[in-house]
C-alpha cells in the first residue's frame, strides 16, 4: 500500500512539473507572438535609369525621369512619375520630332507579404497620365504615285520643317512590378506598364505620332512601356 501511495505520488509530480514547463512555453509563445516588427513610411525618390541607357544606345531619343512613391498604409502607396522626353520618328513618307513633358499619377498596392521587418514589394499599380508636347514635321515626300492606273508621277522631298505646339494626350495605364531593398533605403525596381490612349490632340494634317509618357502611338491607341529605377527612402515613421 505504501509503495503504491509513493508512485502515485511520482505521477502527480511528474504531471505538474509537464504542466508547469507548458504553461511556460506557451507565455513564451504568446511573448513571441506579442513582438511586432515595425517597417519605415516615408517619402521614396528615385530616377528611371532606362532612359539614359536607351538614349545612349538609340540616338533619336533622349529622356529622363523622376519616381516617387508615399506609403500611406501597409501595403496602399500613392506614386507619381514625371519627366520630358524628345524622339524623332521615321515612318515611309515624313519624319518628325516630338518633345515635351508628361506626369504620371496613380497608386500601387503590394501584395508581397514580408517577413519580420522586409520592406520589398510585388505591386500592382495603376496610373493617370497626361503629358504637353509639340511635334516638328522635319521632312515628308507626298504620296502622288497611283499604280492602279498606271500614272506615276514623281515625289519630291519637301524639307520646310513644320512646328506644332499645344498638344496634349491623356491616358491610363496598368502596372506591374516589383522593388526590392538591397541596401538600408535603398531599392532597385522594374515594372512594366500595358496603356491605353484616352484622348490625344493631332497636330493639323498630321497625325501625333509619339506622346511623352506614353511611347509611340499606335492605330490601336494601345501601348507598353517599362522603367528600370533606383530609389532612396526617406523615412518619417515606423509603424
């Protein structure tokens, strides 16, 4: 009878001290839980560097651009972009320039989940564009041949160089990217853009070929655009 007294007595110590080690595992579970890992919001700057590669590799064009981004919640972003591009146009019978200033407006939102305090981004964005410009008809050669009835009549390079100010295009745009922190602040980005022309006023006789901001314009009034940037948070808070 004692001896039974004495292991039952084993048991229960034994089963206090497993409970006892459980209640302090899961305090320390909830601890851990209760840890939040607060990430900078602020201001980020950048500049597209696509655009001085493409206008060091293709001498018709010439840009730049400026990026910036303000995280108001978690994953919500308002973003802009804004720059000035110039490209000349070389189509079968007229060659033209166009060149002038555009913004960007719009928001992205990160559904990349991070880990701890990570502050990278997989985004899906949209964007408002609206940009001014001129267009200069630097050359065309008139289109007077008429095969279908044998007549051929012969086409004259004209050289008088027409200027067109005032014009303006309006589009929206679809985003999708990525940025990611590889230094403190510091981030590279990539994204492309699928847009979609809303309205553009054509030079008289002529049709607006190229819009800053938006890229060369088709019939379809359709276009894709990419940046390539670096940027550099300014941070004003942790949350």
């Amino acid at each position: 009878m004692f001896r039974y007294f004495i292991n039952l007595c084993f048991v229960f110590s034994f089963i206090n001290g497993y409970s006892q080690e459980q209640k302090e595992n899961d305090n320390l579970d909830k601890v851990s839980d209760s840890i939040v890992y607060k990430t900078n919001y602020g201001l980020r700057l950048g500049v597209d560097i696509s655009k001085p590669i493409k206008g060091t590799i293709d001498g018709a064009y010439s840009g730049f651009e400026i990026v910036g981004d303000y995280r108001l919640k978690k994953n919500f972003y308002l973003a802009a972009e804004a720059g000035f591009e110039e490209e000349t146009s070389n189509e079968d019978y007229l060659n033209t320039t166009s060149k002038g200033s555009y913004i960007r407006l719009g928001f992205n939102y990160n559904a990349y989940k991070n880990w701890l305090d990570m502050n990278n981004e997989i985004f899906v964005g949209y964007r408002y564009g609206f940009s001014l410009f001129e267009q200069t008809l630097n050359n065309y050669t008139p289109n007077v041949s008429d095969a279908e009835n044998g007549n051929y009549f012969p086409a004259e390079l004209n050289t008088n160089a027409v200027t067109s100010t005032g014009l303006n295009a309006h589009w929206s745009e679809l985003m999708l990217g990525i940025k990611a922190e590889t230094f403190t602040n510091f981030y590279i980005g990539f994204s492309v853009s699928y847009k979609v022309m809303m309205s553009v006023k054509d030079p008289d006789g002529v049709k607006a070929l190229f819009s800053p901001g938006f890229n060369r314009i088709f019939e379809s009034n359709t276009g894709f655009g990419f940046n390539y940037t670096l940027s550099y948070l300014i941070p004003f808070s942790k949350k």
